[in-house]
C-alpha cells in the first residue's frame, strides 16, 4: 500500500494510470471473491482505500490550478 507523502509526490499522468490500474485490480479481486478463490478479503478493502486515496490527491491537484 502507497503512502500518501508518495502520492502527493507523483503528477497527475501517474495517478491517473496508477487509478485505473487499482481499478481493474479492484475488479479482478471481486470476481474472484464471488468465485471463492481468494484467500485474503481484505484485500478489496485496502484496495478501495488506495483508490480513495488516490482520488482525494487529484482532487487537491485540480485544486491547486
């Protein structure tokens, strides 16, 4: 999990692609959960938090402009 002093550090461009990255892992991870083959459930969670995370910064970033 990605601090947020590293984040804040990243431009936007980065964030961005990072967002959509968590993203389609957030999606993978829901559907192996529904299939029962994940072992760790909490990893939707920190993922979902990441993604807060991230979305909070661009915000700040857009913000600053």
């Amino acid at each position: 999990m990605m601090k947020v002093k590293e984040l804040r550090k990243k431009k936007e461009k980065e964030l961005e692609k990072l967002l959509e990255d968590k993203r389609k892992k957030l999606q993978e991870t829901r559907f192996r959960l529904a299939s029962g083959r994940v072992k760790n459930v909490k990893e939707a969670r920190n993922l979902r938090l990441e993604i807060s995370r991230i979305l909070t910064i661009l915000k700040e970033k857009s913000y600053e402009k």
